[in-house]
C-alpha cells in the first residue's frame, strides 16, 4: 500500500482540502548506487541533504564513473549503515540470470555472486576515500580498478546550480509505472529523487519550475503541429517558484532533463526499448494546463532541481507540510 501522506484542512463549503505533505526521503549516499530511505534528513549548509552523493567512483585518470556511463550498476545491490560509515555489497542474481549484459562482464558478475569457483559472495566494507574500503570489490565488477572520493560539505550533486535536493510527487511515480509495466519500486529505482511528495496529482510538481504564464499558451504540447517556430523562444522563462517544507525554503529551479538511467531496467540492466520515445510521447499527450513547458526544448523531463534558500533548523522530515506560493 502507497502512503498519501496527507493531512485535510479546512475548505470553502464545508469541503476538506489535502495539502501535499512529505511522504519519503531517500539519500544515495555512493553516486550511482542505491538509495537509502530515512524519516528524517540533514540539509547542509550548501543546500543539499546530508549524505545524500558524499561519494563517488573515479577510475584511475579521475574519470567519472556512474551509471550513465556503465550499466553494470544495474547489478550491484547496496545496504548502508551510515553511523558506522559502512556499506554491505553484492551482485543481484537477477542480473546474472537476466542475462543483459555483455557477456565479458557477465563472466565476473558470476564469479562475484558466488557461482561455482567464486569466493565473494556478500561483503561489507568502510566508506574511506582512496583505493581502500570497497575499491577492491568495485574493481572487480567493472574490470578495472577505481578510486573512492569523498565530499562532506555538499556531495557531487548532478546540478552544480541547483545542488538542492530533487523533488518528485508519487503520483507521478505511480504515472510512469503504468504507462511502463513496472511497479512503483521500479519507478523510484529508476528516477531516484531525495523527496517524494503525496497529496498532489501527478506532474504536479512540474507547476514549481515551470508556471504557466498568464496570456499565454500553456505548453508546446498545445502549438499548431505544422508550426515550426516556437513563438515563445525569445520569451525569458517562466518564473519559478517558491516552495517550503516544514520550515527549510526552496525554489525549483527547473524540471529535471533526463539521461539514459530511468530507460534500463535498475536491476538487470536490460534496456526498455523506445523508452525515451514513449516517454516524450506520453508527456506531450498529457501535459497539465498549469504548466508552461514552451522552454523545455525537449520533453524527457522528469522531477525538478531545486536550490535550498533557508533551512533554520537545519532538518526535513516526512510529514512535513508542503506549501508553495502562488505564480
């Protein structure tokens, strides 16, 4: 059962009104890896939560890797225990048996899952940055050795601008799910946002970044098909909004652009086919009238990025009230 999360107040008429609350926090503590769900979070001096991307893996030249990068973090399972700067690793046995990845890195997934001859199996280790901790085991999944880095003070947020948390409604989640086959476990997987919000509809979320603009069409979705000029391009952005929950304060900077992460499979690593396309198909049909998508360019976009304005008491907690001001 999905929790809504939300609290009735007062309405005109007697009617209730349910305002959006905080329903799940999730940090992901190592950059590409899983997420970890947590009742109440720190917000750090530079905006984001605490914990949330501290680490990350590099290889050897300081390359960047993540999951855009590699798919093989489809297959590797994460437990955190963050009090004792630990993580417990192994390789999930439905990427092997799904079979989706090239067959060179199939081969050491299998070793590393404990098939016959393989002597790891589960293991835990200590988050410290450098080549110790879980480096070696890292290694060995993806075929050559990395470097684990650490950052306190901020994270390595994927938006330098809007290094805040990002923020999706769980009707959303639940939206996507659907128009894809998988399960709202998938959808989260797939997407990874810090703040899931429920009270709201779906792509209610889209209406703190991108307001529609008085006056004016409402989305690219509803422009003449044979026109080929946008009429707004030379137009400024729509203003963004405001938003607090509990007491820290936001703005939603944009509604997120996505990579190539939400179109595979967050546990075998198997591509959905056409998804970019389906997606972009499906957002376009159901664009709300609220919403001022004229800037997006493109419309794989999903959750919106956000910069932490004020947070007095330095925590966010589920439950807490979501309130935005008006456009």
């Amino acid at each position: 059962m999905v929790r809504t999360g939300t609290r009735p107040i007062s309405g005109v008429g007697g009617k209730l009104i349910y305002m959006p609350t905080l329903d799940r926090i999730t940090i992901y503590p190592v950059k590409s890896l899983d997420g970890l769900e947590i009742v109440e979070g720190g917000v750090l001096p530079s905006g984001g939560l605490e914990n949330d991307r501290r680490w990350r893996l590099v290889d050897m030249d300081g390359r960047v890797i993540n999951a855009k990068r590699s798919p093989l973090f489809s297959a590797i399972r994460a437990e955190f225990e963050l009090d004792e700067r630990l993580v417990t690793l192994w390789v999930d046995p439905a990427a092997v048996a799904a079979a989706a990845l090239p067959a060179t890195d199939l081969d050491r997934l299998r070793r590393l899952a404990g098939y016959p001859g393989g002597p790891l199996v589960r293991d835990s280790f200590h988050l410290v940055p450098g080549q110790g901790g879980p480096c070696e085991w890292l290694s060995e999944v993806f075929g050559g050795r990395v470097l684990l880095q650490e950052r306190a003070d901020g994270g390595f947020p994927d938006d330098r601008d809007a290094p805040g948390p990002t923020l999706i409604s769980t009707a959303t989640l639940m939206e996507v799910a659907r128009w894809f086959g998988f399960d709202l476990a998938e959808s989260r997987r797939r997407f990874r946002a810090n703040l899931e919000i429920g009270g709201c509809d779906a792509f209610w979320e889209d209406t703190l970044a991108s307001p529609v603009r008085p006056g004016l069409q409402s989305s690219l979705a509803d422009l003449p098909a044979d026109l080929t000029v946008n009429p707004y391009a030379d137009l400024p952005p729509p203003e963004t909004r405001e938003f607090s929950i509990g007491d820290a304060i936001f703005i939603a900077t944009n509604v997120c652009r996505r990579c190539v992460v939400p179109t595979r499979d967050s546990r075998t690593g198997a591509v959905t086919e056409y998804f970019r396309e389906a997606f972009e198909a499906r957002r376009s049909r159901g664009m709300r009238a609220d919403v001022d998508a004229a800037d997006w360019g493109k419309l794989y976009r999903l959750g919106v990025n956000t910069v932490t304005i004020a947070a007095p008491t330095g925590h966010l907690s589920t439950d807490d009230w979501l309130t935005a001001s008006r456009p």
